[in-house]
C-alpha cells in the first residue's frame, strides 16, 4: 500500500518539512532576512542624509571625489537607543551643585545702542489690520508646571484625558557647521536628556510664520501643536518619571538643536513698527525670551574661516558647475562686496536680519557677535554658554562637562566618557573635503573681512581665544 497516492503526498510534506528545518535553510533564511534588514536600514540612512550626497570637487584641474557617509543609521540609532530611564532616577543621590557660571558686566556695544525691552505686549500682531497671526498670543502658559525642570503643562488641565505638553529647555542655536551635530548626539547620552523627534526643526525662525514674500521653504508652516509632538517623547517619559512620586522635581529635559535659531532672524523685517513696540526690530531671542525666558542656549562657534569653507563645501547646490577653490574665493568676494554695499545705506543689523543680501555663500553666519549682542540682550548672562569647536574638537570631555552643569544636570559617569571617547566624530565635514584648502588668498581676504567681529566677539565674551588668532583654515 505504499503506492497510495495519499501516502506519497504525505511523505513528499514530511520531506519537504524536513528540508525546511535543516541547518542551511535556516541558515538561509536569516541571511536573507537579515539582508533585506540592512537594505531598509540603508535605505532609510539615505533617505535621511540623501543631501549630504556630494559632488567631485575640482581643485586646480584635477578631481577629488568626496566620499559620502550616511550617518543617518547612526541618528536613528541614538534616538531609538533611548529607553526612558526610569531606574537612573531612582537610583540617583540627590546632588545639590552650584552654577558658577561666571557674569560678567559692562560689555560694551560698538553698534547701535539698543536697550533691551522687558517685557513684550501679549497681543502683538503681526499684521495690525489683521488680528489672525500674532507675534506673541501663541497658545503656550505664562506658568509651566514647576514638577517639571523642563517647561511643560497639562491640556486640558484636569481630567483623564489631559495629556503633557512639552517645549525645548534647552536651545542649541548654533552654528551650521560648527559641529552641532556631533554635539547634541554626544549630549544625548546623558540619562537626563531625551532627544526630540526632530533635531533641526527650524520652528522658531522658519516655520512658526508665514513669511508673507517668502523667498524659500515657502509652504513649510507648522503649527505650535506640530512642533510640540516633536518633545512628546520627553513629555511621555517625564510623565512617567512623575509617577514614580520621588522627592524633588522631574529633572529629565529636552531641547531643541535648530542650528539656525541663533542667526536666522528673517521674521524681523515684518515685525512691528515703532508704534506699539517704541523701537522697529523685534528679534528671535526676544521671542524666545518672551515664551520660555528660562531657556538655556548653547552656542557653538568655529573659526568663522574654515566654517565658511566648510559651509560652502556642505550646502553644494549649484548644478551648473562642480566646486572648487577658485569659485570658493569668487563667491567669498562677492559676498563681502555685497555686505560693504549693504552698510553704505543700512545697519549692519539690517543686513544681516533683512533678506536684503542675495550671496552664494552664507558670509554673514560667521558674523558671529552681531546675533549674539541681540541675545545677550534679551536673556541673562548665565543663561547663555558659548564654547568654541576647536576646544570641543580637542576636547569633548571638559566641553560636555561644561555644558552639563550649565544645564543644571548631574555629572555624568566617567563610563559615559569612555564610550564617548570611543565614539566617532558625527556629520564630519573634515572627512569629506581631506586634503582640500582654500587658496591662501582666499584665506587671507576673509581673515581680514572676519577680524573686526572677531575682536567684538572677544570683547563680548571677554576671551582672545575668540580672535582665532592661531587658527589656520582646517
Ligand atoms: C596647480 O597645478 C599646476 C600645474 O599642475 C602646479 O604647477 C601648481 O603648483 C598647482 N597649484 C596649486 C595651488 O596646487
Ligand atoms: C553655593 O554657593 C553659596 C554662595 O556662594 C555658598 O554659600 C554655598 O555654600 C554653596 N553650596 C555648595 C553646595 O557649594
Ligand atoms: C576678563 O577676563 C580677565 C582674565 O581672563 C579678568 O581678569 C577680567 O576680570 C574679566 N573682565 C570682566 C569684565 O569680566
Ligand atoms: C488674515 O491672515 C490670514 C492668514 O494669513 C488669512 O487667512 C486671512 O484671510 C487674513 N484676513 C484678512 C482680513 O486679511
Ligand atoms: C503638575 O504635574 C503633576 C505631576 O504630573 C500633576 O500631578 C499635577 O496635577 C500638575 N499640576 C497642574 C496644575 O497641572
Ligand atoms: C512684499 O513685497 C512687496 C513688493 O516687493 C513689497 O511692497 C512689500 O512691502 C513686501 N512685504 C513685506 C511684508 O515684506
Ligand atoms: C512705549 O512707550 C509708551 C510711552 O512712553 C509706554 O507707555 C509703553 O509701555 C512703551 N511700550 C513698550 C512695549 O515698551
Ligand atoms: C544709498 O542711498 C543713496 C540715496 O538714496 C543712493 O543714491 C545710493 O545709490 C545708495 N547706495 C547704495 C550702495 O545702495
Ligand atoms: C598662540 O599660540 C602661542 C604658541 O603656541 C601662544 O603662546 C599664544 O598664547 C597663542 N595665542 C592665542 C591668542 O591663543
């Protein structure tokens, strides 16, 4: 009876089954599987980084491909990594730290004389004949929740349903090209810090208004609501921490890494006029200040040289021609030709804050102190903490030691130092453009062009570090 058809299809089944569970086909199968993993992970990292894919360079004739990295892996797996980390909280001893953040008095302005306003009116149009978009009636609390170190309420205030609202406590505002990147995803392994779903989301200067001429990134507008699921995150697990009913407040924060906060001040030029504020110019920090006037801003800033170099080498966009050194130093000379234009009818404000200069490359970003003067002039001294690439670069320890106790969090253990240590440099421009160097002409016409506001920025932050007097373009 072994011919019965019935028993051969049974057999052919147990065969078949048989194979299937043999070594190699398993072996099989999860090679496989584990390929099809890898592509969508690489997929997504390109996704991700797809503008960080460059062109051949041209330097003197010849060709230099710069290599491409996508890091983009590397974002998701840090913001993935993060569990909320309740067990740290209960563990933690309770330190008491004094902030020693030096302040310091009697800096003075070479520039226009501004004073700073203490206080912005609640209802401050955008439009006075149009009562639709206010500067400052966003939906946000006067009073956050103080269970929180981190500015959070409840809506609805009461009830099952109300639920965490969270924004930045931190700002780290820029600058492009200074190594924010490599920064904020290094902070990020300190217990206390919760990264947002977004590093860069260029709320404040870019998608918080429509820009009524919009010259780019028209169409982009987010709501408040949008921008705040971007710390939901940070709410959820400091809601949970909140339960655990321990002594003191919830001291887990969240921040926001736009690098563009700090300089990109495009909304100025349709702030209101003197009428209702006495004086024209409302700037950013004075927005920020208004909304969350305990926020800590972290800038980090670089030899405005190389950063320009830098710069004009990582936002390659022209499709006509390939970069080189010498249309590096035809852009840079264009730029500083148009900024000395500018100055001849307006405040060097204006030309930095008014979309008035159309430059091939961002010159007026390494401008470093004319945005800082309007900072430090809406928020206080120790609310600020400026810190220098190159020292970051040399040593990221003390600088990330700095910044944690700036932002009011415990030290973190020495074994988060060594796996720092041990990280590689993220979003790194050097890696790319090895080997390549501007022409010394080039150099020696933006040093010059650079001086006077490095010397103000000396002279603001009372350190000559800030001359780059030793830096040579790298
Ligand atoms: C450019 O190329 C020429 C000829 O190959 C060479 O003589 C010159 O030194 C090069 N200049 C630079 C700046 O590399
Ligand atoms: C903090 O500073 C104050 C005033 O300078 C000082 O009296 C106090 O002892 C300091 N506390 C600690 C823990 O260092
Ligand atoms: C500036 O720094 C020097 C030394 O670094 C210090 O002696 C001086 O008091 C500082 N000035 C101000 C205004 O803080
Ligand atoms: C006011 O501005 C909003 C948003 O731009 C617009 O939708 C609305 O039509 C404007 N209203 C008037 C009266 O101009
Ligand atoms: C503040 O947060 C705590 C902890 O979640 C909560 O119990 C309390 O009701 C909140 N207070 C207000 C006024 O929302
Ligand atoms: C928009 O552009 C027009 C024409 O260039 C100009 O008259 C107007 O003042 C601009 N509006 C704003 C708000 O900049
Ligand atoms: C503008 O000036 C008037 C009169 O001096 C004053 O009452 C008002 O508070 C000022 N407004 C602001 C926003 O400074
Ligand atoms: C500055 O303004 C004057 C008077 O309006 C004008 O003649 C001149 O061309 C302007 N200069 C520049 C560089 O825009
Ligand atoms: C520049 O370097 C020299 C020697 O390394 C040092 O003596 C000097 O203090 C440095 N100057 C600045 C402004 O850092």
């Amino acid at each position: 009876m072994t011919d019965d058809p019935m028993t051969r299809s049974r057999d052919r089944i147990r065969d078949l089954f048989r194979q299937m569970t043999s070594r190699w086909y398993i072996l099989a199968m999860v090679f496989l599987t584990s390929m099809l993993f890898m592509a969508n992970f690489y997929y997504k990292s390109h996704i991700l980084y797809r503008d960080n894919a460059r062109l051949d360079y041209v330097t003197n004739g010849s060709r230099h491909r710069r290599p491409h990295r996508y890091h983009g892996w590397l974002v998701v797996k840090s913001i993935k990594a993060q569990a909320c980390p309740l067990a740290y909280f209960v563990q933690r001893t309770v330190t008491v730290r004094n902030n020693s953040a030096a302040i310091m008095t009697n800096v003075e302005s070479h520039q226009e004389v501004i004073s700073s306003r203490t206080h912005l009116p609640d209802n401050l149009w955008l439009n006075p004949s149009n009562s639709t978009i206010s500067w400052t009636n966003l939906n946000i609390p006067k009073l956050f929740n103080a269970t929180f170190l981190n500015p959070c309420w409840y809506d609805p205030p009461e009830g099952a349903a109300r639920k965490l609202h969270c924004l930045p406590y931190f700002f780290l505002a820029g600058f492009p090209k200074c190594a924010t990147t490599d920064l904020y995803y290094k902070m990020a392994l300190h217990p206390q810090i919760r990264l947002a779903a977004k590093k860069e989301p260029h709320w404040w200067t870019r998608k918080r208004l429509p820009d009524l001429n919009s010259t780019m990134e028209s169409g982009s507008l987010m709501s408040l609501e949008k921008y705040e699921e971007l710390f939901d995150r940070g709410a959820n697990c400091m809601e949970k921490i909140s339960k655990l009913h321990l002594p003191g407040q919830v001291r887990l924060i969240t921040g926001d890494a736009s690098a563009s906060t700090l300089w990109d001040n495009r909304y100025w030029r349709l702030s209101p006029e003197d009428t209702k504020l006495n004086k024209s110019g409302l700037t950013l920090a004075e927005i920020i200040q208004h909304y969350l006037p305990k926020s800590k801003i972290i800038v980090i800033v670089r030899d405005p040289v190389s950063r320009l170099f830098s710069d004009y080498n990582y936002f390659w966009k022209d499709v006509d021609i390939l970069p080189s050194v010498e249309d590096f130093h035809e852009k840079a000379k264009h730029a500083i030709t148009a900024i000395t234009e500018c100055l001849v009818n307006n405040t060097l404000r204006a030309c930095l804050y008014e979309d008035i200069i159309k430059t091939k490359v961002r010159i007026k970003v390494g401008m470093y102190s004319v945005y800082l003067r309007d900072w430090y002039r809406a928020f206080p001294r120790q609310q600020i903490h400026v810190l220098r690439t190159e020292d970051y670069a040399a040593s990221p320890e003390t600088e990330l030691k700095k910044i944690f106790n700036f932002l009011d969090l415990d030290p973190l253990e020495k074994s988060v130092y060594e796996k720092i240590r041990k990280m590689s440099k993220m979003n790194d421009q050097r890696s790319r453009t090895s080997g390549i160097e501007m022409l010394p002409e080039t150099e020696t016409m933006l040093r010059d062009f650079y001086s006077r506001f490095n010397r103000d920025l000396a002279t603001l932050l009372n350190n000559s570090n800030y001359l780059w007097l030793n830096n040579t373009a790298s």
